[in-house]
C-alpha cells in the first residue's frame, strides 16, 4: 500500500464522459489498496475563455479579480469529480486552495506556494479511506484571504506540492500523451518516449518551451526529491495492472538513469521577441544603462549578443524578450535613449527559439557546432546563439521552426527507427 497524487489537465477532465474515466482511473488506485489525493486541472479551454473574458471586461484589470475568475474553472472539475466518485462507490471531497490552504505570495496570476498544510487530508485517508480532490492551479494569500493562481499550466506544481506536503510516493501526472517524448510529439512524428528522463534536463526542457510539464513542479520535484511519473489519462482505466509499470515517463534524480545520451531532447519556443539596439557607444555602463531599467519593469531577459555595428566602431545589443512583453520593453529602451545614446532600434516578433538539452553537453566537446552546420546546411539564419552547462540554444525566423526542430533531431539521431 502506497500514498499517490494522481494529477489530471484539460483535456484529460473536458467533459463529464471523460471524468467519469478519470473516475475509473482513480477506483483503480484505491481498489488496489492506496491512499489518493486528485489533481485536476480546469476543463480544456476554459481557462482561456475566463482569461479573455477578464480582457473583455477591461484590458487592464486587477490581477487580484482576474485570480478569482480564473480559479473558478478548477472548482468546477474539482466537484464533478467528487461527485462521479461518489457515484462509483468511492468516498471522496473536493478541496478549494483555501480550504486546505495551499498557501502562497501575493504575486497574483504567478504566485509561489510557500506552504501546504497536509494534515486534514492525511487525517482523512486514516479515518475514512476518503479520496482528496484538490482544484490545481490556485492558492491563497493568507494575509489578505484573496485567491491567488499559480500561472498557467500551474496545475502540475500545485500537484507536486500536495504530493510533497502528504509525503506521497510518487506523483502521477495523467495527460494527453503517454510521456516525455524526445521534442513535441505533435510537431516530430519521429519523437521517442523516455523512460526516464534526470530532473535537471526535464527542467531545460520545460524552460525551454516543452509545455508538457510547468518549470516550477520540475523545481519543486527537483528539491523536494519527489519522483514525478506523466503518464496518459486516455489509456483504459480497466485495462491497466495497478501493480505493473505502464508505458510513461519517470522523472528522477541523474544517479538513477543508466544510458545517458549526450542529448536528450529539444525544445522550442515561438513566444519570442527580438530586440536589436544599433550603434551604441562602446564604453563602460552602456549594458547597466540598457538592462537595469527592463529588470526594473520586471522584464525577463533571455538572450545577449554584443557584436560590433556596420560602421566599426559603435557597437550593436540584441537581446531577446517574451512575446508578451515586447511592447513593453521597446517602450522602455525607447524612453532610455538619451541615456543609453543609440542610433536605432531593430525588432522583430516573428522569431523563435529552439533549443538542444542533454547533460552529456558536459562531457562531450562539438555538440553545437554539428546542430550550426546542420542549419547552414538547410539555409536556415541564427538571429542569436546562447549556451549553458546541458543546453544550447538558437534564435531563428519563425517560418523555419519544425524544419530546424526535425533537422536536429534527426542529426542527434533521436528519430524513432
Ligand atoms: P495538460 O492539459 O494535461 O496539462 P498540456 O497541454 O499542458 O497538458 O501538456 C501536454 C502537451 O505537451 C502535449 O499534448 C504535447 O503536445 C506537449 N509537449 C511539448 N513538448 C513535449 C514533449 N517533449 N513530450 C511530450 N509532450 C510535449
Ligand atoms: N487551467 C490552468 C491553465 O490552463 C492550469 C493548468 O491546466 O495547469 O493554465
Ligand atoms: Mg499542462
């Protein structure tokens, strides 16, 4: 007998069909004899629906209404599911973030968890044998008592954090694919399913624009030592041993994997924007001049490339920035420019980043160079280049992402045979 977190997102809960499935899925675990605590994510589309509708209503709304709206579509899969359960013979309640709490910051629409108060639902796996169905993706902030969300795709971490705060197993993550594939199984045909995969490069991964997990659950299971294994919901709840392995992917610490390959996955991101300041004076304090004032707009830069400008002797900046902030980070370099002294300013929106993980990139030299020519090869342009310790990654014109993403997936010999 074990202790599980059995996660569920949108499209695994999009109709009342497919949470009587999740239902059976959950009847399984509990008939084989473990405590369960359910994850549930909103049904698929909603949250963007309530999302549009805050935009609808006013373009520029308080943060803090739009964590009440947008946590509402949790709620509703949090009940139905209790009540499919009920109607199965299994005992079970719905949980709102506050009602546990799952604490959080004040950072609403991206707050953090700070903390989880188990105890009330550990009490009730002794005294009951009840199923906990917790809404994903919300929390509270204590001291004003308002809704808080995790930000998007915050379902995954609210799970880890609940598997964490009862001392689960392990978390399970149900979704529409049965695991971590090689890159974007939507986009590569070819892509593999890994068996296992070390939480540092599942963390690139998620960073880097594989959406199939959010960044902070990999943190979270990363710190917290909490083995995460995503897995598919479609699978018949009837037809799984729930003492077997079934196909998925674990998600676990470096030691634990035997065959490390020298890249593991690519990711790739369209939700970039490229931003090129021109002929800046080459002198001390131009980058403080440029940076400090985006980090004081709590802009998020990516990307740094310093080259020397057409007329040899300025120098050029081009970094990058989300696509959601764009706007906002032109308006800032825009207002800065008497004090950073440039000529003009380059942008483009229609670039991508993608980008090569494997934590074999320590040990083996060359493994850039091969994935440039490859794109040479293809007359694909890098708009900008960066490295790290397991990663690379470059920035090209959008147009070119799927071609980029299957040349090098297949140079790295990751296609399924
Ligand atoms: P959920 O609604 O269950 O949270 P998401 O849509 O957030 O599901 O994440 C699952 C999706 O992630 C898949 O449908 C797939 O298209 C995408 N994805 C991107 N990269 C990968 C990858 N490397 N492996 C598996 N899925 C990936
Ligand atoms: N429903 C939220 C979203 O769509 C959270 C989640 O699904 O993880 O972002
Ligand atoms: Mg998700």
């Amino acid at each position: 007998m074990g202790r599980l977190v059995m996660k569920f997102g949108g499209t695994s809960v999009a109709n009342i069909e497919r949470i009587q499935n999740v239902a059976r899925h959950v009847k399984r675990e509990v008939d084989a004899g473990h405590d369960v605590a359910v994850v549930v994510s909103a049904m698929s589309g909603k949250t963007n629906e309530l999302v549009e509708w805050c935009r609808a209503a006013s373009p520029m709304h308080d943060a803090r209404e739009y964590d009440a709206v947008v946590a509402s579509g949790e709620q509703v899969t949090a009940g139905l599911l209790a009540i499919a359960l009920q109607a199965i013979g299994i005992q079970a309640r719905s949980w709102q973030g506050w009602q546990i709490p799952i604490k959080t910051t004040d950072a609403h629409a991206s707050a953090r968890i700070v903390g989880i108060d188990g105890s009330e639902i550990i009490k009730r796996f002794k005294e009951r044998k009840e199923v906990a169905i917790v809404s994903g993706f919300q929390g509270i902030y204590e001291p004003t008592g308002r809704i808080t969300t995790l930000g998007r795709g915050g379902s995954d971490t609210s799970a880890v954090a609940i598997a964490a705060a009862i001392r689960a197993d392990r978390c399970d993550i149900y979704t529409d694919v049965d695991g971590v594939y090689t890159t974007d199984p939507r986009v590569v045909p070819k892509a593999k399913r890994m068996d296992k995969i070390a939480f540092e490069e599942m963390l690139e991964l998620a960073s880097q624009g594989a959406k199939v997990l959010q960044v902070r659950s990999v943190e979270l299971g990363m710190v917290q030592n909490m083995p995460i294994f995503v897995r598919s919901s479609f699978d018949k709840p009837e037809d799984i041993d729930p003492h077997g392995t079934p196909p998925g992917t674990l998600i676990c610490s470096e030691e634990e994997i035997v065959e490390s390959q020298v890249v593991t996955g690519i990711a790739f991101s369209k939700d970039e924007a490229q931003i090129s300041v021109r002929q800046i004076q080459d002198k001390p304090g131009v980058a403080a001049a440029i940076f400090g004032p985006l980090a004081e707009a709590n802009i998020n830069v990516d990307m740094i490339v310093q080259n020397v400008s057409e007329d040899g002797k300025t120098t050029d900046l081009t970094f990058t920035v989300p696509a959601a902030d764009y706007t906002r980070a032109k308006d800032t370099i825009i207002k800065s420019k008497d004090h950073i002294g440039y000529a003009r300013l380059d942008t483009a929106t229609d670039v991508a980043k993608v980008s090569v993980i494997g934590s074999g990139m320590r040990s083996h030299a060359g493994v850039a160079a091969e994935a440039f020519q490859a794109l040479a090869d293809r007359k694909i342009n890098i708009r900008a280049i960066t490295t790290s310790e397991i990663k690379f990654s470059v920035l090209i014109d959008t147009a070119y992402t799927e071609l980029a993403v299957r040349a090098l997936h297949t140079l790295y010999g990751l296609d399924r045979d």
